[in-house]
C-alpha cells in the first residue's frame, strides 16, 4: 500500500479499507449499498469493511444451500431474499461457520467470531426492516452466542526482563536468523520496550511518525481506534530505547510513502502490523518456560501491571484508550483473587475482647472428679 507523504498511516488505512469494501460491494446486490451509505457517519471503515465480508459469506451460504439461489450471481439476489429467511436459516449459517474449509485451510469461529458475524447481520436487517423494506426482523429472532470471559494472559515482571534480554542478546537464535537480528535488535527493542511501556495496540505502534515523539513531555502522539488522537506517556526506559532506535533511523533512506514513519522494515518501508506479531512471536518462542504471546499480551502485561501500582481503573481505562471503563473493569479489575481475599479480613465486625482469665471457680476441680 502506498502511502502518501502527506497522509498519515492511519488516514492511509481508512483508504485503504475503503477501496477494499468497495470492491466487496460490486460483488454484491446493488441494494446493499444503501445500508452501507446509511451506517458510514457512525461506524468505522475498517466495521464497514468487516460487515461487507460477512455479508458476503452469508449470501455465500444462501446461494450453496439454497438451490433456488444456485445459479443466480450474488449481484442477482432481491432484496425480497431477506423476507424469505427464516430464523433457522441464520442459525444453520452459525453452525456452519464455527468450522469449515476455505483455500484448503480449517477456518475456526469461536464466540466471538459468531457474535460478530450475526451483528453484521442484524445491522443489516435493521436498517432494512426500520426503513420498511422488509416486514420482519429475522436476524433479531437469533440468540447471540453467549460469551465467556476468559483471564487475560499477561507476563510476570521476571518474564518481561527475560523477553527483553533475550531481545537484545539475540540468545537462542539460528545463525540466519543471528544475521537479521543484528540488522533489527534495536529496532526490535524499542518496538517492544515501546508496547510493553505504554500499552498502546499494535496498530497505534506501527502507526507512529517520528514527528509524534515529544522527548521533552516525555509522550507519543497515537491515533486510537476510530481515529482519535491521543498522547501517551512514557518512562525512562522507553524513552532510552527511542533514542537508541533513532541514531539508527536517521542513517536509513526509507522508501517513497514511508519518510516519516518511525519504525521501518528491512525493505525500509513502514513496518506493518503483522510484521510486529511475527517479531513477538519469534523471541517469546525461544524463551524458555514463557508463555505464548502477541502483542495484544503485552499491552495486557501493561494494563495489569498499572493497575497493580494505582488501583485506579478509570486511569488505566484512559491510558489504554477504552471508551468504556466498564471494559477496563471487566478486564482487569477482576484479576486479582488475592486482593479480594485480602479484603475478607480488613473490615472488622466486632472488636476481639482478649480471652479472660479463668478464675479460682474455673480452675477448681470438680469433686467428682
């Protein structure tokens, strides 16, 4: 993708996903468009982009087991199809795709690849039903899969300075991969310093200017989800780790569209987000007894860890940028059993009255004895 040198990466993204649904679209019925009009002042381009693909699968799935529909283009199908679906046929499509093959791999949704797959669904429918192109909500007839929560996988604080040594001593490397690792360690450690020191996504990593680091506020500009800008603090050692990276970067002619990206890729081009996952998952997979991580890991590494030091969720809710506190709370202020078994004995009921002392009447035998 290339990106402008007046755009940002963020700006560039939006672009990007938008030429991406739009070719999703002219697979689709023309009428299909109208919804897509109707929900772009309140969704991003990146859930408009998720909702094409998932609308898409479904006709998919209409027109393979459907055998009215299976000489018909999916450009072909009326609107009057979304009359004709009954509620059992929108829950077969969810068992469906809770496994399948596509490109001759298994594809696996769990809870919330279904739930997030009916929302495309029941958006779609509706719009549909509210602007009365069709008389029933069929999509709003289907149970949602329920959610469970699970606990959040994060490093201990002996995890963290065993992934960061490794980083920068390359231990435990192939000797090709010894040979990238001496192009890329400080990079790779300033990457990874930066996510463990901040908690900001991987997306808002890689997204970064150089012109977004303030050394003297000690702060990064980000862009959050849905395009909110937003500065975020950072300690010492991040800051270090920057400084290093950047005596590096200075020395590197990047590629047209990548000039003022901060990270860059051995091709001298903006690192992507996947590169990033891929640098994670190769050190954390020499690191003895360590656990399998991502980056969303070490952002979650952060958020425990700040939330340990503060006990303030509404101020780990802002760092990390979540709208809504209760998705910190749920996140993190559930984590810590020991904190909560320690409250069981901080309140006291009643005031203990030291045990008497037994008097001559207590102590006397009793004669029958």
């Amino acid at each position: 993708m290339a990106v402008l040198s007046d755009e940002n990466y963020h700006d560039a993204q939006i672009r990007d996903n938008i030429r991406k649904m739009r070719l999703v679209l002219d697979e689709l019925p023309p009428w299909i468009k109208d919804f897509f009009r109707a929900i772009e002042s309140n969704t991003s381009a990146r859930t408009r982009l998720a909702y094409a693909y998932d609308i898409r699968m479904f006709f998919e799935f209409l027109k393979e087991n459907n055998p009215s529909l299976k000489n018909k283009e999916l450009r072909e199908f009326s609107i009057s199809i979304l009359e004709s679906i009954q509620r059992s046929d929108i829950e077969e499509y969810l068992e469906t795709v809770s496994l399948y093959e596509k490109d001759g791999r298994t594809v696996i949704n769990g809870e919330r690849g279904k739930a997030r797959k009916l929302s495309a669904l029941r958006s779609m429918y509706k719009y549909y039903f509210e602007t009365e192109k069709v008389s029933r909500n069929t999509a709003e007839l289907v149970v949602p899969p329920k959610i469970h929560e699970k606990n959040i996988i994060r490093l201990d604080a002996d995890e963290v300075a065993k992934l960061l040594d490794m980083v920068e001593s390359g231990e435990g490397l192939t000797d090709k991969e010894l040979e990238y690792h001496n192009r890329t360690k400080t990079r790779d450690v300033a990457i990874l310093t930066l996510l463990l020191g901040t908690g900001i996504r991987v997306s808002e990593c890689v997204g970064i200017d150089i012109r977004d680091i303030d050394f003297k506020n000690g702060g990064v500009k980000v862009t959050r989800k849905g395009g909110n800008e937003s500065i975020v603090y950072f300690g010492d050692e991040v800051q270090d780790a920057l400084i290093d990276y950047l005596e590096e970067r200075e020395k590197i002619n990047p590629e047209k569209g990548s000039e003022n990206a901060l990270f860059l890729s051995l091709q001298n081009k903006r690192i992507s987000v996947r590169a990033v996952e891929k640098l994670v998952k190769k050190y954390s997979s020499r690191v003895t007894s360590l656990k399998k991580i991502t980056p969303h890991k070490l952002r979650s590494t952060y958020g425990t860890a700040l939330y340990r030091e503060t006990g303030d969720i509404y101020l780990v809710a802002d760092v990390l940028g979540h709208k809504d506190v209760n998705t910190t709370r749920k996140h993190y202020a559930s984590q810590f059993d020991d904190s909560r078994k320690m409250a069981a004995g901080v309140v006291t009921l009643r005031e203990k009255i030291p045990e008497r002392k037994k008097s001559d009447k207590d102590t006397k035998q009793d004669p029958e004895e």
